[in-house]
C-alpha cells in the first residue's frame, strides 16, 4: 500500500513546534508509514536543526508558507507576524487535504497568545479547522493505546456546562463517536461508554437530574438508532471499565476536566487530539507550545509522533 501523505503544519514558529517536527521526521516509525510533508518556514527549520544539531529536512519535504525575519524572531515571545504564520500554516494543510493533495494533516501546538496577536477569531485549532471545512458538528477526541475520550463540551466554564450538555449535544456527539471509530479506526460496533455528569451519575436525582432529563433519553435514542452506547454511567469508575476491563473502546464525556484528567493520567507523554466529524482527517499533540523549553533541544517528540501514527492508520482504514 502507497504510503499516507501526511500534512504537517509548523505551528507556532517561537514554541517547540519546529524542534519536535525535525525529530519526528527523523524517527524510523514516521518514515516506515508515512510521507510527510511540513507546512511552515524553511529558514526558521533550517536555523533550529543548525542550532540544535538535528537532521535537517530536504527542500521537497517543506511547503514554505512563511518567511520569518529570524533576526527578530525569538524562542518563547510570539509576535503579530509568528502568529499570523501559524494561522497560515493551518490553512495550507486544510486546503491540501480538502483537495485530496494529503490524506491527512497532523497539527503542532498553536498558542492563544499569539492567536490573540494575530487577530485570531476562533478559540482553536478544532473550532478554525471545522470553520475552514464547512462542518458544523464535530466533536474532540482525545487519546492513547488504551484510552479515547470524546467530548460533548470542549472550553467552557464549569458554571456554564450544565446547560449546555443538552439532548441534542449528548446524542449528536454519540453519533459522530460512532461513525468516526466505524470509519476511520476499524470497529464494526464500537463500544460507547456516556459517562454522567454528576457525582455517581446523579444517584437517582439525589446529586442531580441532568442524567434523567438528558443524558438518558440521550443515549436511548441512539441506542435505537442501532448504536451500542451504554451510560450514564458514574464518572468515578467508568475510566476503570474502560482501561483494566476493557469493556468500552472509547468514553463520551461532558467536559473537558471529566476527561483529560483520566486522559493524561495514561497518556501525558503519547496522548494525541483528533477531531471527529470533519470531511478530512486532522490530528494533533496533545501540548502546547511549551515556551518555556523553545529551541532548547529538550522537547519530546513522542506526542507527534503518535499523532502521525494515528493519522497514517486513519486514512489506511478509510480507504
């Protein structure tokens, strides 16, 4: 099988981005699945690879969106034009991978720093990127090996969650979870654990009446559309279920902390973000931009690497 042509965007040029892409291109497990290619700034890749005696990446490997003054650039302090660069990046990958120039694209971390810099009107990469496909259901994933979580709310307050997990929201990012892991990860029928929203998913009204009034005739209705969701279910315990016993391939959370605690608990170092329900395959680390440690040398490339294993398996299962 001809191997997935992978879209990778730079991300922000002053974080790790640069630094954890010229170390994942230079694994044998990226070059054995995938053909990448990096969507972002040659002078800015070339100087880190110099900087920090990396492998640098030959011309075709490179789509050079940007050309970034590195005079002025530095490691950690994002500017109006880093920031505009990085959008840019993005934008290039999702019109590839639209035109079915790619088979997928994998992100690096962008910050709301210098999203905010540039102008930037949206909360993320997941909201931009289904703005830029047209799509107006989609869902996050987040995941590893032995967990993937779904998230029916993604940033929002804690006070504002309750009501915005409605029936509607509940059932639509079930259906997505399902169609999504039927597509694109291989199962027949997944297993879809909906976690509550309460302590022991309400204990019957005691602690809550969300689960009855809307997680319930949530999941019943898709149960009746033929999907194998069970819930709710009490978030204390379904994690547990679905990593030691195995019983679930994926849980549906409420929001974000209710599954990313689990999530990074197993997988800080490999966890990838993916987002379901957009025409094109997108994936990302799991991290940000880590100023802190830009162009130090330090960066782990474990979570793009992982994310471009994800992404590779993807686009072998949808075709």
């Amino acid at each position: 099988m001809k191997k997935p042509i992978i879209a990778i965007t730079m991300g922000d040029p002053v974080g790790v981005g640069p630094e954890i892409i010229l170390k994942a291109l230079s694994d044998k497990r990226v070059r054995k699945i995938a053909s990448p290619v990096v969507f972002g700034d040659e002078g800015v890749l070339k100087h880190i690879a110099g900087k920090l005696g990396l492998k640098p990446l030959s011309e075709d490997e490179v789509i050079n969106v940007s050309a970034l003054d590195l005079k002025t650039l530095k490691p950690g302090k994002p500017t109006r034009e880093s920031g505009l660069a990085m959008i840019s990046y993005i934008e290039g990958a999702v019109r590839m991978a639209s035109n079915w120039g790619a088979d997928a694209i994998v992100t690096a971390p962008i910050s709301k720093e210098a999203a905010k810099k540039a102008g930037f009107g949206f909360p993320g990469h997941t909201e931009f990127i289904a703005h830029l496909t047209n799509t107006k259901d989609f869902a996050m994933m987040l995941g590893g090996v032995d967990l993937k979580v779904i998230l029916v709310t993604i940033h929002e307050s804690i006070r504002d969650v309750p009501k915005l997990v409605t029936r509607q929201s509940v059932l639509k990012t079930i259906k997505i979870t399902d169609n999504s892991f039927k597509k694109f990860f291989g199962f027949k029928k997944p297993r879809i654990a909906v976690a509550g929203l309460n302590p022991h998913a309400g204990e019957g009204g005691m602690f809550g009446d969300e689960e009855k009034k809307v997680i319930v005739p949530a999941v019943k209705k898709a149960r009746s559309l033929g999907i194998n969701a069970i819930g709710p279910l009490p978030p204390d315990t379904v994690f547990y279920r679905a990593v030691k016993k195995k019983e679930f391939d994926c849980v549906v959370c409420m929001y974000h902390d209710q599954g990313l605690g689990p999530l990074k608990l197993l997988h800080f170092e490999d966890g990838i973000n993916a987002t379901l329900g957009l025409p094109i395959i997108r994936t990302s680390v799991d991290h940000g931009t880590a100023y802190d440690i830009a162009w130090k040398g330090v960066a782990s490339p474990e979570s793009l690497i992982s994310a471009i294993e994800i992404a590779t398996d993807m686009a072998n299962k949808r075709k």
